[in-house]
C-alpha cells in the first residue's frame, strides 16, 4: 500500500485564510458552513478546524471541497482566501 491510500495529507490542497483583514460578509460561510463561520466575538470569519499562525490560518482539504473553495476564493471581496496544492 501507498501512503497516499491512507490519505497522506501531505497530498491534500490547502485552504489559506488572511483573517486580519476579513471584513465579515458573509460570502464563505454562505457557501460553504463545513469550512467557515462568522465568528461571534470579531464578526470576521473562522476558518473551522484550522491551525492558525501569526496573521494566517491553514487548513487542508478534500480534493472534492477543492472547487468550491476556489469558487469562494474568488468570491471573496477582499482576495484573503487562498487554495494551494
Ligand atoms: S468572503 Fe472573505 S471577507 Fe467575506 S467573510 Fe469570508 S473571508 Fe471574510
């Protein structure tokens, strides 16, 4: 067996949120609440199960929640959502 038939992560692309400069409006956790919520202390988004360092929030994704989140990523006003591979 391969590693990637155990879902090696290493081979899953890659959600990037710039958080800080969020401004709340709704787009992503409209189009996709399994990944992103509003957060009811700041009123920007969250990035659900995410590990966050410094200004960046990282999160790995199926290769099937990939298209969403490009169409999201280009949704979003401010340009602070990234999918990398
Ligand atoms: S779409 Fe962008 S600006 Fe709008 S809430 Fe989501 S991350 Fe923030």
């Amino acid at each position: 067996m391969t590693k990637s038939m155990f879902g090696d992560q290493k081979l899953m692309p890659t959600l990037i949120h710039y958080r800080t400069r969020c401004i709340g409006c709704n787009v992503c956790s409209e189009q996709d609440p399994i990944h992103w919520q509003i957060s009811a202390d700041d009123a920007k988004a969250t990035l659900k199960g995410g590990i966050t360092k410094g200004a960046v929030t990282i999160c790995k994704i199926s290769e099937i929640d990939k298209e969403l989140s490009l169409h999201i990523a280009h949704n979003c006003p401010m340009r602070i959502i990234k999918v990398q591979d």
